[in-house]
C-alpha cells in the first residue's frame, strides 16, 4: 500500500511549461542565440540545468543566466496555473491519511508565491526546494521522516525523476502533463505512467476504479523458433493474444483516435518483431513481446499470451507474462 507520497512541482502539480520556456527564450535573446519551440525545449530539456544551459549558452555562466531567467519568471508566474486534478488528488492524499511532500528544482521564492495563491502551501509535511541530486534527497527525506520505501511513491514529470526515484528505491510514477514527452518517459520504465493526476484518483478514490483493457487475440505471426537447431532451421507460426490498458479512461477519449493506442500499429509492430526474432524457448519469446511493447507504446498493465502448437494430443502449450 502506497502511504506516503512525494510529489514534483513543475510540471506534476503546476501547469508552468509555457513560463518555463519564454523564461528560456528570454535568456537565449539576452545572450545573442536564436529561440526554440515549445516541442525543442521538450525534446532537449533536461536536468540538471547545467547539462542543458551548456550546450545552449556554452560560454555564459550560470548565475548570469539564473539571473535573467528567474527576473523574467517572476514577472509573469501569476500565469501559473495548477493542474486539472491537483487539488482534489492533494485533498485525496489527505483525507485518506497519505503523507504529502514536496521536492523539487524550482526557487524557493516562485514555489511559495504560488503555493500561497494555490491556497495549498500548509498541505505539505515537508517541502524540498531548489534541489540538484533528487536520489540523494529522496534518500535524505525517507531517513528524516522514517518513511519505507516500498510505501513510497514519488510522481514526476521528468526522466530525472523516474532515475532518482528508481535509484532511492522508491515507487516511481510518470505524468504526461509536463515537461518530458511520452517517448523520453516510456523508456526510462516508470513503474507508472499517468496521463495525468486524475487516473490516481480513479485508482484509489472508492467507487471509481474501472477496468478497461484493448485485447488483441490469436494475432497470428511466424519466427524461428525451438531448442533444437533443426527447428528453428523453418519459420514456424505462433498465435499471441495481447492485452492492455491505454492511459486515459475511454469516456475521456472523445472519439479521437490519437488519444488511444492505434491496435493495427501494435499488430503490426509485434508480427515485424516476430520475422526477425530467433528464440530457443516460447518464454524468452513472449518476454522478448513484452518488453517491445512497453518500450514501444504507452501502455500500462500488459499481458502478453504464446501459443505455439508442439505436443502431441494437445491444442497448444501456452505461456503468459504480465507487467504492470
């Protein structure tokens, strides 16, 4: 049981992305480089800040572009906004006797002018501002306030946060609603990936968990496979039934194809896979799928089902593997 909850603020809990990169902009155009998209600084964002600032601004030290893009920040962070789910999801975590943290890069001075518009400052146990090794304060917070890992779930937005969170052998969950897109966060393997805050609050709210999985069944493909060489020497057809849950609840799909998972692509994906695999054995086969799957597409609680069909007076020998 997840008991205590450790959240990111940028990104996670406050819809900022849009600040954070005219900020960014306004500190490239002081120093004489070009501007980038929203979908640039997404693709090359990354923490810490020096790693990203120096292959932008090589040359320029960090406290002079500290200084210009908090200025610019601070003008215009009453843009801010919190994001949808916030407060009932912080409101939830509460009322069901979770302990709520903080931790997060951001300055001190922005968090708490807009924690203090938010109304929501005095709902955190702790709060761990301008923070550089987030594995290592992670670490710092679960000794201090003597918190199990196992029980612990730190949701980011950010691969930098999936890597500390795995690192300090904490629960990690992944938002979509910030700054890193899903094919940065996929691969980094979060133990969740959430649209956003509200699918928690479908998960433990009373009454609002649902099970809604895409199944494609007896998906028909041919590889090489069998222990023996001789087998494996002639491509042989293996039946697949796949099973998954996309990231938002079908009444929230608005009949739009790109907010799900396009099946005919995963069909595809996997029989491609398939033709060029070469296996001993059905369960290196199907674990082989299943990491395909997840590393391919945003999908949570995955199933992946072999059938190959082998022994005498039987339909077929079937293996199953899961992963949530």
């Amino acid at each position: 049981m997840i008991r205590n909850v450790i959240l990111d603020w940028s990104g996670t809990l406050v819809d900022d992305l849009d600040v954070v990169v005219r900020a960014t902009n306004a500190v490239l155009t002081t120093y004489g480089s070009s501007p980038i998209s929203k979908d640039e600084f997404r693709r090359d964002f990354q923490l810490p800040l020096k790693n990203f600032y120096e292959r932008l601004l090589p040359t320029i030290p960090l406290a002079d572009i500290d200084r210009v893009y908090h200025e610019f920040f601070g003008r215009h962070r009453g843009s801010v906004t919190l994001m949808p789910h916030a407060e009932d999801f912080l409101r939830l975590c509460r009322s069901s006797g979770r302990r709520l943290f903080l931790l997060s890069t951001m300055h001190t001075g922005h968090f708490e002018a807009q924690a203090a518009r938010f109304g929501i400052r005095e709902w955190f146990e702790d709060v761990y501002l301008e923070v550089a090794d987030k594995t290592a304060r992670i670490l710092d917070l679960l000794r201090i306030h003597q918190l199990a890992a196992p029980e612990t779930l730190f949701i980011g937005d950010l691969v930098h946060d999936i890597d500390a969170s795995k690192a300090a052998g904490v629960i990690s969950a992944a938002v979509l609603t910030g700054f890193d897109p899903v094919d940065k966060l996929v691969p980094a393997q979060p133990d969740l990936l959430l649209r956003d805050l509200g699918m928690l609050l479908r998960l433990w709210e009373p009454g609002r968990s649902r099970e809604e999985r895409i199944e494609i069944v007896d998906l028909q493909v041919t590889t090489r496979i069998g222990v023996p060489e001789v087998e494996r020497a002639a491509l042989q057809t293996l039946w697949l039934d796949l099973s998954f849950q996309i990231l938002s609840p079908f009444d929230q799909l608005g009949d739009r194809v790109e907010r799900t998972v396009d099946y005919a692509a995963v069909a595809a994906t996997v029989t491609e896979f398939a033709a060029r695999s070469e296996c001993r054995l059905i369960e290196t086969f199907a674990a082989d799928v299943m990491g395909l799957l997840v590393r391919t597409f945003p999908l949570r609680n995955v199933r992946v089902a072999v059938k190959k069909v082998i022994l005498p007076n039987t339909r077929f020998v079937r293996v199953h593997t899961a992963q949530s």
